[in-house]
C-alpha cells in the first residue's frame, strides 16, 4: 500500500511512501490558520494526509478525491 494507514490517529499499517515527514512540512501552514479551513486532497490514495488534518485540527474539513 502506498501510505500509512490511520485509525484514530494511529498507524495501524504501515506503507511504502514517508508520510510523516512530507505533513511535517505542510504542518507550519495549517497552523497559521486561527479560522476553519477546507482541504481538497485531490489523489488521495488512502487519505492519510486528510485524516492527518483532520484529527489534528478540529475546526478542518477535509474533501478526499481519488481516480478508485
């Protein structure tokens, strides 16, 4: 599998791409955001990155689109 698989924040599967320092780079951004905010995750795969933001700023919505 491509990415990490989260439950509740935790990896329960681990795949071949390096999540987590790939959100460690996007993580200054969102955190300049005092204010709700919507992602678009386009080619989400398993959505990681959405269900990353999500869990981790509440005040986010995520919308995951994939090709599957």
């Amino acid at each position: 599998m491509y990415q990490d698989v989260l439950v509740g924040n935790r990896v329960v599967f681990l795949g071949t791409d390096l999540c987590e320092p790939r959100y460690d780079l996007l993580k200054p951004i969102l955190d300049l955001y005092d204010r709700p905010f919507t992602v678009l995750d386009l080619g989400a795969a398993q959505g990681w990155f959405s269900f990353k933001i999500a869990n981790d700023y509440s005040k986010s919505f995520c919308v995951m689109v994939d090709a599957n």
